[in-house]
C-alpha cells in the first residue's frame, strides 16, 4: 500500500522558512522522481519541483519558486524534503508530494499523492 505522508507546514511570516518532510513507505522509493505540488486557495494544482530517481542528482523547480525553494531526498529514510525560503504570501497552499516527475498534466493528476500538509505566509 502507498502511502505519504506529508509534514513541517504551518504559519510563518513574509520572508521566513519552513522545511517540508514527506515520508514514503509502499513501494521502492529510490527508483521513483518525486515531486511537490501546491494548490493555492482557489486555484488549480500547481507543480513546484521534482527531483530525479537515484541519487537525486538532477531537479526542475517552477519558476514562481526558484531560487528560493530547494528540493531533496534521503533515500535511506524513505523521504523527500522541501526547503522554502524567503516565503511570500503567494506561497500560501496546500503543499502535497507525489512518486511520479509529472504528477499534473493538463488539470489532470497523476501518480500517488499524500495527504497534504498547510502552508500560510501572512503577517
């Protein structure tokens, strides 16, 4: 059974950090890209970053959130991160991962996804 789980959300303000852990268990977790997607209130999913199989050597990140935001993995503890710097309240979403590098295509979703955990940016 897959399953993630996602967490290290919360409140924080304009200009702040907040690192994001989800935890996968269900299937090998080293041959699968893993992505982050957010779903702002109101608004459609939005794909944030993936990072590669492996080793994790190679990323993509969505242009709303380079250089502030940095995706990772520790294959040895099932588990893929989000650091998130320099927060905006634009930020504010649902962060959710997935086990696929496209997890939305189209309006369409795509591969396992976990629960959620909430992400607000507000002063």
């Amino acid at each position: 059974q897959v399953q993630l789980v996602e967490s290290g959300g919360g409140l924080v303000q304009p200009g702040g950090s907040l690192r994001l852990s989800c935890a996968a268990s269900g299937f090998t977790f080293d041959y699968y890209a893993m992505s982050w997607v957010r779903q702002a209130p109101g608004k459609g999913f939005e794909w944030v970053s993936t990072i590669n199989n492996g080793g994790g050597s190679r990323t993509t990140i969505a242009d709303s959130v380079k250089g502030r935001f940095t995706i990772s993995r520790d294959n040895a503890k099932n588990t893929v991160y989000l650091q998130m710097n320099s927060l905006k309240p634009e930020d504010t979403a649902v962060y959710y991962c997935a086990n696929t590098a496209t997890p939305v295509i189209d309006g369409k979703t795509f591969g396992s996804w976990g629960q959620g955990t909430q992400v607000t940016v507000s002063s």
